[in-house]
C-alpha cells in the first residue's frame, strides 16, 4: 500500500515550518493542507481534537501532533537521511537543546514582544544570555547536526528567521552579529540552504504578517 502523507499547517508558523523542512529534506511526498486558524476545519479537528494547534502531520491515517514530536516521528519512520545522532547520549542531549529552545528561548522573545519597560528589559537580556549557551553547542561545528542541518537546527529555525522578522517588526534588535556571531555565522549558512530557501516564505510577506498582528493583538494557534 502507498504510504499517505498529509500535513495540517499555517504558512507563517514556525512551528509548522519546522515539519515542512524536516519532511523535504528526507524527500517525503505530502499534500499540505493550509488551516485557517480563525475557523479551523471539522477534519482538521478530528486529528487534534486535545490540543487544537497546527501543525499535525497524517500518516495513513493516523495523526501526530506537536512539531519536535512530528520530527521524531518522521526520523524513525523514515530513517535516510537522519536528523537526530545515533548515540543515545548525543540523541538527548539534541532533544535537551530542542526543547531548551521552546521552554526558554521562545517563552522569553513572546515576553520581549509582548512586554514593556522593566519586564522586556528582563526578557531581553535573559533571551541575550539563553542565545549565548546555544551558541556553545555550535562548537565550531557548521551546524548543531555538524556537517549538515538535523534535528536541532530545524528546531533553531524560528531563530534564524522569525526573530529577524520579530525585531524588523519591533524595531527591536536583540539577536545581533556582535552579541551572538557564531550563531549568526550558523544562520547564514542555514539561510543559504537550498531547501530551507524552498520551504521559507518571502521574508516581506512574514513581516507583513507579523505587522497585521501586532496592530491585532492577536497570534496564530
């Protein structure tokens, strides 16, 4: 039987942006399924009726949820080209750094966006210091994967694009060249990255969106 793909998303998510990459960079053939978030589909909550958040990935028929559980689920499932290391060791350690991304650095740059005064200050500096023991993984390495993009340089994708969106909306420039310079060097070359090209939208439509959102109030779920 021919393996179904089918990916529930939104095109300015990050979090759907990270399955979109991991999925194109094993070559896995799926139909992209666009949700629209302000009234989301009777199907589309028939796979996530718990969480009710994109992205979902189908596969056969049955439904995974959340994006670093999506990863792991199509690095087992289809093992060419792997995404996670094969040392159980290295292999928690990436899902540390992974979920240090969501849990830390993520939660902090909502606050900067969202905060004023002593409270983005705060948030700033703890994203500023968060980047910086990121960074230290880089270890002269050209990516988090080494040689090529993995598991935690999908996860890191929010950084190397919506953050630079955030701050162009914001005017805000937390994450810069001289603060953080080796992650800045990874981020360029993750850009640079003919499949991350691929799957990206034009950065002018994110900031557009971005825009329509900040004068909104709202976010996308």
């Amino acid at each position: 039987m021919a393996e179904e793909v089918k990916m529930f998303g939104f095109w300015a998510s990050p979090f759907s942006y990270r399955v979109e990459l991991a999925l194109n960079l094993k070559g896995i053939r799926y139909e992209f399924i666009e949700e629209n978030l302000q009234n989301k589909s009777r199907s589309f909550l028939n796979y996530n009726p718990i969480t009710k958040k994109i992205p979902v990935i189908v596969h056969n028929e049955k439904s995974i949820v959340e994006s670093l559980v999506i990863l792991e689920y199509i690095d087992e499932t289809w093992k060419d080209i792997p995404l996670l290391p094969q040392d159980p060791h290295k292999r928690a350690l990436a899902r540390f750094w992974a979920n240090f991304i969501d849990d830390k650095i993520m939660k902090s740059a909502h606050r900067i966006a969202t905060s004023s005064g002593k409270e983005r200050e705060d948030a700033i500096e703890e994203n500023v210091e968060n980047l910086k023991l990121l960074e230290k993984e880089l270890a002269g390495k050209d990516f988090f994967g080494g040689n090529s993009i993995g598991y935690i340089d999908i996860a890191a994708s929010v950084i190397a694009i919506w953050f630079e969106v955030g701050q162009e909306v914001s005017g805000i420039h937390w994450f810069t060249q001289d603060e953080h310079p080796t992650l800045w060097k990874w981020k360029t070359k993750f850009e640079q990255d003919e499949v991350v090209k691929q799957c990206c939208p034009p950065k002018y439509k994110l900031v557009e969106f971005r825009k329509m959102l900040t004068a909104s109030g709202s976010a996308p779920k």
